[in-house]
C-alpha cells in the first residue's frame, strides 16, 4: 500500500536540497510512495538494506507506478548499502518509489533517501 514520508533538512545534507526519506514497514507486502511530488533536480539516491534479502526497488519520475515512467530498477543485496549519484537529473513529474515484493517475512527492512532541489 501506499506510505507517508518524511522531510527534513540537516548539516549532513548537500546545500540547498533536500531530503526525503522512505523506510519499509516490517511486511513482505509491495509498498509505494510519491517521495517527491513535484519537478525537482535529483541530486542522489542512498539506499540501506538491513534484510536478510535481496530488494528491489522502482524508482519512477510520476505520481504513480507507469511504466512508461520507470527510470530505474535497483537491486540492493542482502545486508548492502548503495550511493547512487543522479546529477541533478531533471525529474519532470516527481519522484515515485515501489518496493517489490519479498519471498521471506523476516523484518524486510530498507531505507531509500533522496537528495532533490
């Protein structure tokens, strides 16, 4: 199901972004959230796999899951943490994250942060 987010600015954060986090909920259920609900710079994306498994993460510039719309498919392995620099690519919509689905029900815990202005 859909999720609230959080936003918050801080010393750690590049200089005029902001940032917007996602954490998954202890479920092995699909979760999905607009991250970024307007056109924005997308500077970085961190992601914090904390599982047991493998996770998949879609990252969309949309309101919603379109395919059309799909800008990148992570893969984030067990126990990994990836920095993924975007540049500040032009994000026209926003940014719309879906989590895939999970074979165990163990805590499935991911953190995703995007840095955007």
């Amino acid at each position: 199901g859909k999720r609230t987010l959080t936003q918050f600015t801080g010393d750690a954060i590049m200089a005029g972004s902001l940032q917007y986090v996602y954490r998954s909920t202890a479920t092995s259920s699909a979760e999905e959230v607009q991250l970024v609900g307007h056109r924005c710079k997308l500077m970085s994306i961190k992601l914090h796999n904390t599982d047991a498994v493998a996770q998949t993460i879609y990252l969309y510039d949309d309101t919603s899951d379109t395919a059309g719309n799909l800008f990148a498919t992570i893969v984030v392995a067990a126990n990994t943490t990836l920095d993924l620099d975007y540049h500040g690519a032009m994000l026209g919509i926003g940014l719309y994250l879906k989590r895939a689905a999970v074979g165990s029900t163990g805590a499935n815990e991911v953190i995703v942060s995007a840095q955007a202005r």
